[in-house]
C-alpha cells in the first residue's frame, strides 16, 4: 500500500517556517542588543521608535519619498555653511520610492520605511532558504543562525535600503539559478537602483554567460547575460534620470559627492581600508554621559568589523576553491554568490566609502549561499563571532556612533 502524502499546504507552510523564526530571532537578537545600549537613566528602548532606527542617511531617504530629489548651494539657505553644494542626490530612489508607495496605504513615511525594510528581510531569509534548497539540516540551520546576526546586519532593521537592495540582490541569484533572465534582470534592476554598491550585480550577470543558462547554445547564452546586464544597470539611469528631472544636471549625483563629500573616481583601495580601519569614531561620536558596558567596549568595533567582514571574504574564497577541486564545478548559484561577495568587499574601497564600508558590506549577506558548504567545524565559530561582532556594531548603531 502506498504511503499516505502530507497535504501540499501542509508542506508550503513547514517551509516558510524557518525563514519565519530566523527574522523573529533577528529581531529579538537586535531588540536586545538596543536594550543593553541604552543609558542608564530610564530612557526608552530605541529600537521600537523610528528615530531610533534613523541615522543622517536616513534623513535623506525619507526626504527624496516625501518631495522627491533637490540640489541647491548650501549658503543659499544656510548663510553660515561652507560654500558647497546641498540636497539628497546622493541617495538612491529604489528604497525611498517603495516607501512613497507603502505610504499610500495612510501609514507615515516613518512606519512606511520600517514596513519596507523588515519585510525586505524577511524576503531575504525566504530567499535565502529557497537557494538553500529549503531543508533544514545541520548545514542550512546554521547557515540561517549566521544570517540572524550577519555581520553590519544591523543596518537590515535600520531605515536604509540595505536589506531591500539585499533582497533583491538574492532575487536576481534566483533569478540565474532559474533560468530566468527576466527574474535575474528585475532583481538586479531594483539592486541597482537601492544602492550603489548594488550596481555589481550588472557585474555577475554579464559574467553568467560563463556559469550559468547551461541548456543554451553560446549565442544564447550571451544574449542572456548580456541583456540582464543591461536592464539591471537601467537602475542606475532611472536613479540618475529622476535626479535629472529634479535638478536639471545628468551628473549630480557626482557632483555632491564631489564637492560635500570629497568622494569620486576611483581610489587606492588598501589606503581607504586604512582610512577607514582608522576612523576616530571615538572621538567624533561618543555619546555623552554614562555608557552601557556594551557601548564602553564597542566604541571601536569597527575595527575589528574590518577583520571579520575579510575572514568571511576568505573563508568564502577558500570554500569555493575546495568545491572546485573535489567536485570540479560549483553550483549556479554559487558562482553568482562568490562573484558578489568579492565585489560587494572590494567596491566600497576603491570608491573610497571612508564612513559606509560597513553598512556596504552587509550586503554580502548573499555569501551565506556558499557557507552552507562549509564544514561545522567552521560554521559554529563563525556564528560566535558574528554573534559578538553583531552585538559590539549594534551598541555603536544604537548609541548614536554610526552614522
């Protein structure tokens, strides 16, 4: 007699099960590590207001979802400033239109975000346990545990579009792991236009003419790649078009950057890891008054943020090796994850992100696709240092100290 099947809903539900814990998980770790960052003086837990979640950038998103872009001299409001130029073109539309779009539904622009933001996550963690393979064995459980306290994935929960731009870097890993270069394009599209950093995944969509579309003959596989490049680097015109039709300059997303931030061209990368490695957080930021355990011992966890964000490069680059060797081949998706992961670490530097780096390098959170392959031995000590870098960052973020 044959075995009775569980009912397909059943099944459907089980499998949403653990992406489901591990953003509830996520969102406990982070509550509490914003309970222990708080002073002692009968403040409120920060991370269940808005303004606790917010940061300078944050600011500016929320401006560009209200009233769309602007650039003007700053002295033109602002006599006293320093003569350079002001506005919010240098941020990205993707994340701030979405919230214009949740806002329609009567919610605040403040709410809006966070709604934004913490469904992203939870996309990610469904997409990720799809990539997974969507059963929970020793490997992908402790794959999703490190996901849970993900190196800067305090910034998952922040009003940033670190985890949308996330989300949809997965969705165009997805994407090529489905054969669907219109999956794969639209995830690059909406990757590209939530943050700069995002504009690799045109990067490893052009090179998936050499890993992936395998069923296809060569031509079509480059017309493939090569069109899913190019609608995923459209995200980068849109951002830079809405810009244009705001201020009248193609290039003003440059020339901010330039003339306030003194950023633009390319940089020597190790110099900027110094410089950021360096950066006198401390000092510029330090909260006033009486400080929490927690945010006395994190002011500098930037610095060995830095140490740890390369040992997950490394350890990814060594995972990926190994693979090839013994089995001579790597899984669709690992190529797409082990091509991001490398550029998401490197972009930052050679832009010369001297204050973003690591906020940038949440983002490869898509490498957790290669670490299920990793042996446990290396998987649990890498869940307890995350865990505790998770915890030093997160003081910094809820102290005030990150920007």
């Amino acid at each position: 007699m044959a075995e009775p099947t569980r009912p397909a809903g059943r099944d459907g539900r089980h499998a949403l099960l653990p992406p489901v814990v591990a953003w509830l998980i996520s969102n406990l770790i982070t509550w509490m590590v914003a309970k222990a960052s708080v002073a002692g003086d009968g403040s409120p837990v920060a991370y269940w207001s808005t303004g606790g979640r917010s940061r300078w950038d944050s600011v500016h998103y929320l401006s560009i979802a209200k009233t769309g872009y602007e650039m003007f001299w700053c002295r033109e409001r602002y006599p006293n400033f320093r003569d350079v130029m002001c506005g919010n073109v240098a941020w990205f539309p993707g994340y701030p239109m979405s919230v214009r779009a949740v806002s329609a539904t009567g919610l605040s622009y403040e709410w809006s975000a966070v709604v934004v933001t913490e469904a992203s996550l939870l996309g990610m963690f469904a997409v990720l346990w799809w990539l997974l393979g969507a059963r929970l064995t020793w490997a992908t459980g402790l794959t999703l545990a490190i996901g849970t306290v993900f190196p800067g994935g305090v910034y998952f929960h922040a009003l940033f579009p670190i985890a949308t731009g996330t989300l949809a870097l997965l969705v165009s890993i997805a994407g090529v792991k489905r054969g669907s270069w219109v999956l794969a394009a639209a995830g690059g599209f909406v990757a590209a236009s939530c943050y700069p950093v995002g504009a690799v995944v045109v990067g490893m969509l052009f090179l998936s003419a050499f890993f992936a579309w395998q069923s296809d003959t060569w031509p079509i596989r480059c017309a493939k790649a090569g069109l899913s490049a190019a609608l995923a680097g459209c995200g980068v015109l849109w951002a830079k078009w809405l810009m244009w039709q705001a201020t009248g300059h193609w290039d003003a997303y440059e020339i901010l950057q330039e003339s306030s931030y003194q950023q633009g061209g390319l940089h020597q990368p190790f110099d900027a890891m110094g410089q950021a490695y360096d950066f006198p957080f401390r000092d510029w930021y330090t909260p006033e008054g009486h400080l929490p355990w927690l945010v006395e011992h994190g002011l500098d966890a930037h610095k060995t943020q830095l140490w740890l964000n390369l040992a997950f490069v490394l350890l990814v680059l060594a995972t990926a090796a190994v693979l090839l060797v013994r089995n001579r081949r790597l899984d669709v998706e690992e190529w797409a994850a082990l091509v991001l992961t490398v550029a998401i670490f490197l972009v930052p530097f050679f832009a010369g992100a001297e204050m973003s780096w690591y906020r940038n390098h949440a983002q490869m959170f898509v490498g957790l696709i290669l670490v299920r392959r990793m042996s446990r031995w290396v998987q649990v000590p890498l869940l307890a240092c995350c865990a505790v870098q998770y915890a030093l960052l997160g003081a910094m973020f809820f102290s005030g100290v990150l920007v």
